[in-house]
C-alpha cells in the first residue's frame, strides 16, 4: 500500500468501509460476534479491514499530513492509526465490543470525512 496514491488509498478506505457496512449487517450487539462461526469470521473480516483503513491512513499523514486535516483534527486521524495499532500488532486484546463501537459508532463519520477528502482531492486536481 505505501506506492499507492493518495487517490488510491481513498478509494480503498471508501472500499473497505463499504465492505465493512456489508459485514456488519444483522450485527445487532458484540455478542453477535461471538455467538457462532459466522459471526467470528465477520468479527475477522471487519476487523482487517479496520487495520487497513488504518494503514491507509497512515501513509497519507506520512505524505501530506495537511491533507487530512482539511476535514478533521490530527487527533482524531491519530485514533485510527493508533487503532491500527493495536490491530496488528496487539489483535489478542481486542474485544467484540471494541469492533461493534467502532462499526457503530463511528464508521459513518469516517465515511463522511474520506468523501470529503475525495472531492477536495478531486477539485485540486
């Protein structure tokens, strides 16, 4: 991913968070998660497709860390890389309610802002 550009790692992320809202579907608590096969491969699935968000992430602020905070503070793109993180290199300690929130909580957030980031890349280009 680190030769992709920036277009190109958008165009991930909008992918994955597509996937991941195609996942997450019928997922009604963590323990939906947890209840069978089923919903421990989406709890996988979901979950490595966060850790890539996050990569992607990362190699844009490596890039153009002024481009990401046309739409939100270093902090909140910091969350997502630090989630990242712990995603790849400390996936043992991640619980079915840390993936749930993040589903449901902030995915459409995320969403809003890589749309955003699109246009401003598209309208500078």
């Amino acid at each position: 991913m680190d030769k992709a550009t920036i277009h190109e790692l958008l165009k991930f992320i909008q992918e994955s968070i597509s996937l991941i809202k195609r996942r997450f579907e019928g997922i009604h608590s963590s323990d939906d998660f947890l209840e069978d096969d089923e919903g421990i491969d989406k709890l996988d699935g979901i979950s490595m497709r966060l850790q890539s968000i996050g990569e992607a992430i990362k190699n844009i602020d490596k890039r153009e860390q002024a481009f990401l905070l046309e739409v939100a503070d270093k902090n909140y793109w910091s969350k997502i890389i630090k989630t990242r993180e712990i995603l790849t290199h400390h996936y043992i300690a991640i619980d079915a309610e840390t993936i749930y929130e993040i589903c449901h909580d902030k995915l459409d957030e995320l969403e809003i802002y890589i749309v955003k980031l699109q246009k401003h890349l598209d309208k500078n280009t």
